[in-house]
C-alpha cells in the first residue's frame, strides 16, 4: 500500500479521479435528538428502582458540643445507578429534618407546604450535599426559643415522600450537647 501512495499513482491522470479530495458539505450538521434523562427515568425505571437507586447518610460531628453551639450537620444523597434518576416528591420541598421529632427543631407548627409535588433530580452517579445547623435550640412559639436540654439528640433527614422508611430514604445521627 505503501508504494502506490509513493508511486503518485493516484495522481498519474490529469483529472485525478483516484485522488482523495475534500468533502464539501452542503449542509450544516443538526444536533442528535435524544430523549431527557429525567424523562427516561420517568417512563422506564419503577418507582422502587428509582428508591433503590438512591442512597442516603447523614452526618454530625461525634464531639460533644457545648450548649448555644451551632451544630453542623450534611445530607448526603447518592445515584448509584449509570443514568438520571427522578423521585417525585409530596411538596416542593425536597427534604425535610426533626430534631426529637420536632420539624426543623420547632414545637410550633410550621407553615403549610403547597399542595404541589415536585421532583428529586439525580445525575448518573451524582453525589447531592446539602449542609444545614442547627443552632442547639428549639422553638416553643412564634417568638420564643429554648436552649436544648443537655444530653443526647436525634437528628433525622428524610427525602420527602409519602413514607421515607419504607424507601429507605431516611438516615438519623445522634448528637451529644454537654
């Protein structure tokens, strides 16, 4: 092969018939159509995929942490399946937390979420981090706040749907105030 490109055998016609030329479009290349990821997921993958797919973990600092300290805690949310996964939520809220049991640490009840849903969108393999705290205090009223007693405290993040144990949506820590 080496020798006819050597040779200009390719090139031994005046029209040059044999020879390689330049592609000359005519026309712009279009864009590939393809169908969402969060679409696939919606229409092909079963909600208890979907649910299985994601995992969850919370985290807390193990030291005992005075009281009136903010105590930061992460939420971590994993895909670990190779393509976009979609979980359709209660509310436009996408999570939730309780301290003792009490929704974002406040005794008094909280603002009615719409009635709207939402949805939990995941990359392939998309690692979600949400870092919140709480400031070692629980709300009794409108306008009041008390120093959470010393000892130990559950914190309890849940991907908002209509029963996240069952999911396995759920992760809790315990947290030591001294």
């Amino acid at each position: 092969m080496r020798r006819i490109y050597e040779s200009d055998a390719l090139e031994r016609d005046d029209k040059e018939p044999l020879a390689p030329r330049e592609r000359q479009r005519e026309t712009k290349p279009q864009s590939f159509r393809s169908i969402s990821g969060s679409a696939w997921s919606d229409r092909l993958l079963p909600h208890r995929v979907r649910r299985w797919a994601v995992t969850v973990d919370l985290t807390a600092p193990d030291d005992p942490i005075g009281q009136g300290e903010d105590i930061p805690f992460q939420f971590t949310l994993k895909n670990r399946l190779p393509m976009p996964v979609t979980i359709p939520t209660d509310s436009p809220r996408l999570w939730t937390w309780t301290v003792d049991g009490a929704q974002s640490a406040s005794h008094v009840s909280l603002e009615k979420p719409p009635t709207e849903t939402n949805k939990l969108k995941l990359d392939r393999g998309e690692r979600l981090r949400i870092r919140r705290t709480w400031s070692g205090m629980f709300r009794v009223s409108k306008r009041e706040w008390e120093h959470a007693e010393r000892g130990e405290h559950t914190i309890r993040a849940a991907v908002n749907v209509a029963d996240p144990e069952a999911a396995n949506l759920t992760d809790e820590t315990t947290v030591y105030i001294s």
